[in-house]
C-alpha cells in the first residue's frame, strides 16, 4: 500500500483487514459509504433495503474457482457483522448515532425484534404519526397494505404485528 500512497486503499476488499481494523468507527463509515455508492444508495434511508448477505458478500468477485474458495472462505464484510452479532442495526447504529434508526424498517428486522410489546407500539405510534391519527379508533382504517407502506412486515413476515392490530391490541399507543 505504501507503493501507491496516492490510491484510496478499500482495506475490506482484501482477504484480510488488519487487526482491530474493524473497531474503528471511521473505518466503518467509511465502508458504509463505499457499500452505498457500490449499490448506487443515495442516502443513509436506502440502507435499509440491503440485507446481511449483500453486506457480508460486499467486494468479492468470483473471477475463477480459486478466486470463488477464497471468497467462500473469507466473505469480506464478514468481520464487520461478527463485531454486531450479524446485525446490520447495530452496526449502523455505532458508525451512525446521530441518525434515528427504525428497526422495523430493515428487510429483515433484528431477531425477535417484533416479538417485544414495546417494539410493537413503537412501530404503531410511528403509523399513527404517518397517517395522522387522533384516536385509537382511526386503526380500523388500515389494511394490511396501508401498514407495509410505511414500513411494516409483510403480513406472512410476521404476524404478531397484524394480530395486535386485529385483535385491538394498540391501546399503549399514545
């Protein structure tokens, strides 16, 4: 690397980063940012299209068998998601503080995400806020539709979050 100085270096395009590389948060933003203009992502919101797998494949190029065993082996965004515990909210939420993250919004949510009862209501105040909604009453407008628009599961997703909205479960909204 010291051969090139003038070359931006992209250290999570090689088979290895250096040790520790990963703990810093520059380092993360920076392969963040890279990551977004890669997949053509103009704003911090885009990144909640992208999945763990495109996360851990970033950079890898399968040019021959030898070239495919080595990605297979090292999977280049690999030591970023084992320092989140393979969670892409996480991870954004450390190289990114400042930004109000909506876990429901992620392609995947995190695991067990929309299990927890105050999760639930804080993805049915955010619906409230979106749709304006001045009294409980106003749910029984929305359809299932209507929720995916602004950022819920899709129903066979998961589906504790339709129950609670069918069986009346919303009164912590406030």
């Amino acid at each position: 690397m010291a051969a090139y100085p003038d070359h931006h270096w992209k250290p999570w395009k090689f088979t290895r980063v250096p040790s520790g590389w990963w703990h810093d948060v520059e380092n993360q933003r920076s392969f963040w940012s890279d990551l977004r203009h890669e997949l053509g992502l103009d704003t911090l919101e885009s990144l909640y299209q992208i999945t763990r797998t495109q996360i851990i494949q970033y950079g890898g190029q399968f040019l021959n068998r030898i070239t495919f065993f080595v990605y297979l082996t090292h999977q280049l965004g690999r030591g970023l998601m084992q320092l989140y515990n393979e969670s892409p909210l996480k991870a954004l939420q450390v190289a990114y503080p400042n930004h109000e993250w909506q876990p429901w919004r992620f392609i995947n949510a995190p695991r067990n995400w929309w299990n927890e009862r105050k999760n639930q209501l804080d993805f049915w105040n955010h619906v409230k806020q979106q749709y304006n909604f001045t009294q409980l009453s106003d749910f029984y407008k929305l359809s299932k539709l209507d929720i995916i628009r602004v950022g819920g599961p899709s129903p066979r997703l998961h589906l504790s979050i339709y129950n609670c909205h069918n069986n009346n479960q919303i009164q912590g909204v406030v």
